[in-house]
C-alpha cells in the first residue's frame, strides 16, 4: 500500500522527480532565458534609437530657427535697401523735372 505523501505526488528524494531536471526541460529553460534577455536588449537597442531620433529633431528644429532669422534679417535688409533704391530714383525724378525748361 502506498503512503500518504506517495499519493500526493511528493517524491522529492526518490524517483523520477530525484534525478532533477530532464533534457526538454533545460532546453525550454534555456530558450526562455535567451528569448528575455532578447528581447530585454531589443528594448534598450529601441529606446535608444528613439532618444536619438528625439534629439536629432531638436537639432533639426533649432537649425530652422536658425535659417528662419537669418531670412528674416535679409528680408529686412531687401526692404531696407529697397527703400533707399526709391529714395534715390525719386530724388533723381525731381532734378531731372527740375532741369527742364
């Protein structure tokens, strides 16, 4: 007759379940542990693509702001000497009906 702990299934020290681990076993184990520190790299390897991909568009950002003032202090300067050409040919206008008889 078996006992009571043979019945539950405790045979720790004796049996099938002594020898420990069986070949499928470690095989599963093993491509678990490959499998998480996988795709736990893949996390890092994505999250950092991602802060770089970040960062190059705040350097791109910052680029445009750049060229954004440059534009607008030549334009000012196109108004500026714009003006002045005006100036200049509107004055010329005057002498010139100013010569005529």
């Amino acid at each position: 007759m078996h006992g009571p702990l043979e019945l539950c299934g405790s045979r720790s020290a004796a049996g099938r379940w002594g020898r420990g681990m069986s070949t499928v076993s470690k095989v599963a184990l093993g491509l678990s542990v490959l499998l998480s520190a996988g795709t736990v790299v893949a996390v890092h390897v994505q999250q950092r693509r991602v802060r770089e991909r970040l960062h190059e568009g705040v350097i791109r950002d910052l680029e445009r702001q750049s060229r954004k003032l440059e534009n607008i202090r030549l334009l000012q300067e196109q108004i500026a000497l714009t003006k002045q050409l005006e100036a200049e040919r509107e004055k010329m206008l005057i002498e010139e009906g100013s010569q005529q008889p």
